[in-house]
C-alpha cells in the first residue's frame, strides 16, 4: 500500500488503541460485569474503530487522488479487498473464543484454518497475475471485464478496451538480448499500472502484447485523450542495464457503449486487435486508433 494507506492505518490504530483503553479501564467499562466482558466490549470497539477509519480514510484518499465518484470507490472496494475478508474475521473470533472458553489447541487449529484460507486465496491470485509484470493474465483481465460488462449492459456507463502492441521489441530482443527485452517488459507494465485509475486494469496478454481496460469513460474523445496519453508514456526511453533503448506502440481502442447487446469478451478483443492492426499498418511509428460508433463490425479474429 502507499504511504497516504500506511498513514491511515497508523491513525486508525492510534485512535483504536485510545479507544480500546477508554473502553476497558475508564467509564464505559463499568457497564459490563467482569473483567473479560469490559475486555471483548473494547475488542470490539476498536476493531469497528480499526476497520471503519482506515477503510473510509483510504477511500477519501482514493476519490481525491483518481477523481472518482462515491459510486465508482464503492465498486472498487467491492472489487480490491480480499475476497476472503468475511472469513477472516470470522475465524479471528473463533481463534479469541477458542483460546479463551477451550485451550491453545484449539486456537491452534484456528490459525491453522486460517492459514488455509489464505494460502487458497494467493494461489488464486497468482493464477490471475502475471509473473513478470505483475498486471492481470488472460484470465484476470477477463475476468475483471465481464464483471464491467454486467454494469455496461445495465447502463451504468461506457467502458473502452484497449490491444496494445509493442513496436520494435523484436529489434532489442535480437540486438540487446532476452534480458534487456525482460526490462523492457517489466517497465511497460510498471507504466501501464501509474497511467490508469485504480478502476481500470492492464494486462500482459503474452509476449509484447499488452491490454487495457477503461472503466467510466464519458465519450470516444475522453478515451482517445487516455489512449495518447499512455501511448506517448510507453514511447518514452527506457533504460536498461544496456543502456537506453526505445519502443513505440500500436494502440488499437473500441468503446463499449451502454446496451443489452453488448458482444462477447472473445468478440470484444478481437475488434480491439483489428484496430490495433490498421494503426500498426497504417503508420510506422505506431499510434492510437479509436473505433467510432456506428462503423461496420469487424470479425473476431480480423486482422485488416
């Protein structure tokens, strides 16, 4: 996480731990009878303490920093937490309550449970990156897509996917080597994930093949200007421990208009690769080409 997240969370803890102390030793804890019943009443007041800050502050972040609406950080949220967030806290309880009412067997076998859980979850995580990049596979991105595809085909906005491919790494895999074309690839991925919003996704398609997707996107215009702007990010020097080279790219983009028509994903891709090819051969240094409503539909697989 970012340093605006770790500062949330460090206040979030701070406030927390005030809280847990107030709870636990001053008035409030008096209403329960016992000790232990004061101690879980302030577990559970700073836990929500915990939980509710940092999300909400992390979120307010977000919003400022990407521009988004309230709705769009609701539907990341949805999407970026840990999909096995309601377990977790589920058996962090059972693991309180084990150790405490059974014995440390029991919280044992807890953690143990818990540990599973987790370890399904990044094995699935892994499944859906890519190695080298770290930006989504095949299956991640596609993944990801239909989930803005059901919110497209209920008018909830347009979205634009975008081929991207690589022009001239070819040239400094056979001049420089595999590794210097391993750099090249990693740092196309590192500027693919700082030029979009954290509602977008990018990913690596395989070799120099690259893909994005543009959630929220008002009009063609709105995604061409984004289309440039990664493609003159992507044009830039790269250096590399050869030293520097450079690489252009083809960008072929189609907006996915609000519609209970909307194509499938494999058709969805194959009319952005189509408007990739005709801007890859149409220009030799690459550039953007954005498909306009209303054109003819291109085949799946077409490729000018």
């Amino acid at each position: 996480i970012g340093r605006s997240g770790l500062a949330a969370l460090a206040l979030s803890a701070v406030l927390a731990g005030v809280v847990f102390d107030v709870v636990r030793n001053g008035p409030l804890g008096g209403v329960a009878e016992g000790g232990q019943a004061a101690e879980l009443l302030a577990i559970v007041a700073a836990t929500f303490i915990l939980s509710g800050l940092s999300a909400g502050l992390a979120a307010g972040t977000v919003i400022l920093r990407d521009r988004l609406t309230f709705r769009e950080a609701t539907r990341l949220y949805d999407t970026s937490y840990r999909t096995t967030s309601a377990s977790e806290v589920v058996m962090g309880w059972v693991l309180v309550l084990s150790y405490s009412t059974i014995g440390w067997w029991a919280a044992l076998v807890s953690a143990s449970l818990v540990l599973v859980i987790w370890q399904g979850h990044d094995y699935r995580e892994m499944a859906r990156h890519d190695a080298m990049t770290g930006l989504l596979s095949r299956a991640g991105f596609d993944v990801r897509l239909e989930q803005i595809l059901v919110g497209v085909r209920r008018g909830a906005g347009r979205a634009a996917l975008l081929a991207i491919d690589l022009d001239g790494f070819k040239a400094i895999n056979d001049t420089y080597g595999h590794k210097t074309g391993d750099e090249v690839i990693r740092e196309v991925g590192i500027r693919l994930r700082d030029s979009i919003r954290l509602t977008d996704a990018a990913v690596r398609r395989g070799g120099d093949e690259f893909g994005v997707l543009l959630a929220g996107i008002s009009d063609s215009v709105a995604a061409e200007a984004l289309a440039q702007k990664i493609w003159v990010r992507l044009c830039e020097p790269i250096e590399t421990e050869r030293g520097m080279v450079s690489v252009g790219a083809s960008i072929g983009v189609i907006i996915i208009e609000p519609s209970g028509r909307v194509p499938p994903i494999d058709r969805l891709h194959g009319m952005a690769d189509h408007e990739m090819y005709l801007i890859k051969q149409a220009r030799t240094g690459g550039g953007v080409r954005v498909r306009q409503p209303g054109e003819p539909a291109v085949p799946v697989g077409a490729q000018g």
